[in-house]
C-alpha cells in the first residue's frame, strides 16, 4: 500500500491514490484461528486470491479495478487461501465451526464458500453498509459475502457487566465463557469490532482488524489516510489504551501490522 495510505497525508485521498509512486512494501493481510474447546473460531478470512489473479472478474467493474491497482500492489498467490493457511497451522477447514467478521470489507471475507458449513458472524451495521447501494465504492462486494447457503447470524452489541471492558461500553460473548468477547471499535468502518481472546497461561490478546495499521498508530494516537470516521477511531484507540491499561499484558494485534505475526509467536506458550 502507499504510505500516505497507511500513515496520513495532508493531501485529499484522491490526490495522493492517483499521484503517490511510493510504496510500503511486505504488508500482510491475515486472519486468525483460535482452537476453543467448543470448536475452532475464525476471525475474518483474509483475502480471496482471485483478486490478484482475475479482479475484474472478481470485482465485476471497471472503475473498481482501476483505483484497486492504485491503491495495492498485490503479492499473493493460489495457495494464499483460508483452506490451505490453515492446513499449514494443522487444521481442515471443515472444522471450523464459527467465523466472526470484523468488518465486512473484502480484504477481510475472501473464500466465504469454502466455509458454508459454518457459522457466520457479522456486526449488523456492517450488514447494513454491505446491503446499501453502490456498496461496492467503500469496498463491500456483496456478491462474495452474502452467498447461497450461507449460515449468517448478524450480532448487537449487548450491555456488558464484565468489568475488564467497560470503558467500551457493550460487548457480545461469542462463546457464552468469557473467552472470546467482541468489543465494539468503530472508525476504520461504522460497525468495525475487535476481539479480545483470554485463556489461563496466556496474556490476553486483542484482534483490531483495521482499527489501525500499526500498534504505534494506537499508541500515538496517530490516524491513517483512511477511514469512515476519525472521530470515532480516536474514541477506539482511548478505549484501547484503557484496556490496555486495565490489563498490563495484553497484547494487540493489528491485522495488516508487519509484525503482527512476530508478536503473536511471542505471546503464545512454548
């Protein structure tokens, strides 16, 4: 992606998507398996490897293939889908028994029919944007998301009584345990949420998705060249530092942060 993407610019989107000759290169776009007892969970499903290889077939508009190769340079190929990452992590795609969506942006719901067997969770506000017309232009491909078969669930947040996440306000128990809790974090989108994992022998661990690029960016209280509401995000990343605060340990994880996967294999138990 381009800095200016990433980082901010002072110009207006427009200008720098079609000037910027910079690039940030080795971004990674992931998504992430959580082995619960009852089964195992997804958050997202990263990005369908049609997109590189046949994107106006996968996009279906011309305009759209024109400004997506301005924005991404991709480097992806065949073997970069959900079923085979999560055979190399040792584990069939057909155990999956629920995916939870951060977002509804197609970086982040790629392959949806290998997993139709499956409960599919989405927050209801981003539903709502997939549905509306010219979806397509925020980058919400309903016809790769809303798919025949398709067992959705779309979720509320809910009145929270645990005292670890009040500062967010409301929450939603995935699981019914406390183990996996979904936090509303909008800014990136209207209905963004991120999810907070905590498991005995484990620091806990928050998934942003695309609240912010870096954990510098949280931290710093710096915003990206993109976003549906900054304001909004602003507010996310106090909630985020606040947690952060109420846990010592916890560890975040953006899903477009290079050294996402760094962090992650240090958090986890030998």
């Amino acid at each position: 992606m381009h800095p200016e993407h990433r980082y901010g610019s002072r110009l207006p989107t427009v200008l720098w998507v079609l000037l910027s000759r910079r690039w940030v290169d080795g971004v990674p776009v992931h998504f992430f398996a959580i082995d619960h007892r009852d089964g195992l969970v997804l958050f997202d499903t990263g990005l369908d490897p049609v997109v590189s290889s046949d994107p106006r077939g996968y996009l279906g508009s011309a305009l759209g293939v024109f400004f997506l190769h301005r924005l991404f340079r991709w480097q992806i190929g065949p073997e970069d889908n959900v079923s085979d990452q999560l055979r190399h992590l040792g584990h069939d795609v057909g155990s999956v028994r629920t995916v939870v969506f951060s977002h509804l942006h197609f970086d982040h719901t790629g392959c949806i029919d290998q997993l139709l067997h499956a409960q599919l969770l989405a927050p209801r506000r981003e539903w709502q944007a997939l549905i509306e017309p010219k979806a397509e232009r925020n980058w919400y491909l309903r016809q790769h998301v809303d798919r025949p078969g398709a067992h959705w669930t779309l979720f509320d947040m809910e009145p929270c009584d645990d005292p670890d996440v009040a500062a967010f306000g409301a929450c939603y128990d995935v699981m019914g345990d406390g183990s996996i809790v979904l936090l509303p974090t909008p800014g990136h989108s209207a209905g963004s949420v991120s999810m907070l994992l905590r498991s005995a022998g484990m620091p806990p661990i928050l998934l942003i998705a695309d609240l912010a690029f870096d954990v510098d960016m949280v931290m710093a209280d710096r915003l990206p060249g993109v976003g549906e509401d900054f304001e909004a995000m602003r507010a996310s990343y106090a909630r985020v530092r606040a947690l952060r605060e109420r846990l010592p340990g916890l560890v975040i994880l953006p899903s477009h942060d290079m050294e996402t996967a760094t962090r992650l294999a240090e958090a986890l138990p030998a």
